[in-house]
C-alpha cells in the first residue's frame, strides 16, 4: 500500500510539473544549432514559432564562435530576409554593446540590414533583434539570413570564409 501511495504522489508531481511547462510543449524548434569546434555560424531565432496573426513576435540573428575558436567578431555586415505577406517589421530593438546601425527602409520588400563594429570585439553575439507582426502562420519557413561580412576584433582577420549560415529558424527560450 505504502508502494502505490508513492507511485500516485511521484505521478501528481510528474503531472503538476508537466502541465506548468506548457511553453515547452508548444514546439519541439531547438533553441539554437550545435556549436561548432572551430569557425562561426550565424542563425535566426524568434521568441514563437506558433505565432498567429495578429501576434507580435521577436526575431533575432545571432553568431556563435567554435569552441576551440580564439577570434572575437569585431565588424559585421547582414541582410534579415522575409516574406512581407507573412511578416511585417514593427520596431528594432537597441542592444548596447558596440556601435551598431540597422535600416529596416526595405521592409516593405521584406529586407532588414543591419551592420555593427567593436574595435574590442562584441560581447554580446546577438547582431540585429526586431519586432514583427504576424499576417499569416507559418512565416518561420521564409525567414533567410545573408552575411555580407564578418571580421575578427583587434587583427581585423577576414572570418566570412570560416562562417557557415545555418538556414534553419531556432526558438529562442531564455526570456
């Protein structure tokens, strides 16, 4: 009797725990790509996958350096590309860290650019976080990433041909 008393106490708790991470239920999207040894890769990531019309989500681009990798990113050039019948640009985000400019004049056309520079090298990784609106369910499939430059702090080393841009949309969940 003691035995099922546990096992029905172990099963509430399982439960209780389960149904208060709903937010971990709503998409099985990994939060970002695997790091990598040596090298940087840069991907995109949203606050909601399963967002719906109307809804406003957060979209970022961030970088990640290899693990064996030495260099800190010191200047960067990118294009945040997306489908403007799905999504629509709302605002930028300030992210204090080096100087960084973004001109979102082409999101009508579904373009976004974005370029930053640290002569001591970026310690913060995210390299553009904006505001969209929803229109239509699905916009994470037409979410692109273009890298026109990428460059090391201090030797100013050219990193884009080390830079592997990862075309799958992450979900971000740190917030």
């Amino acid at each position: 009797m003691k035995s099922v008393h546990t096992f029905l106490l172990l099963a509430a708790g399982l439960a209780a725990s389960t149904a208060c991470n709903d937010d971990a239920l709503k998409s099985k999207t990994p939060g970002e790509p695997p790091p990598l040894t040596q090298g940087v890769q840069a991907f995109v990531q949203v606050d909601n996958d399963q967002a719906q019309p109307g809804e406003r989500i957060n979209v970022y681009v961030r970088v990640q350096t290899g693990t064996e990798s030495q260099a800190k990113v010191g200047s960067y050039t990118g294009r945040l590309k997306f489908d403007p019948e799905l999504l629509s640009w709302v605002s930028d985000a300030q992210i204090d860290d080096g100087l960084r400019v973004v001109n979102p004049n082409g999101s009508a056309n579904g373009e976004i650019r974005f370029a930053g520079a640290s002569a001591a090298g970026f310690n913060d990784l995210q390299l553009y976080h904006g505001v969209f609106e929803v229109k239509k369910a699905g916009y994470t499939s037409q979410l692109g990433l273009q890298m026109e430059e990428l460059s090391a702090a201090v030797s100013l080393g050219d990193l884009k041909p080390q830079l592997q841009v990862t075309p799958q949309v992450f979900l971000r969940v740190d917030q």
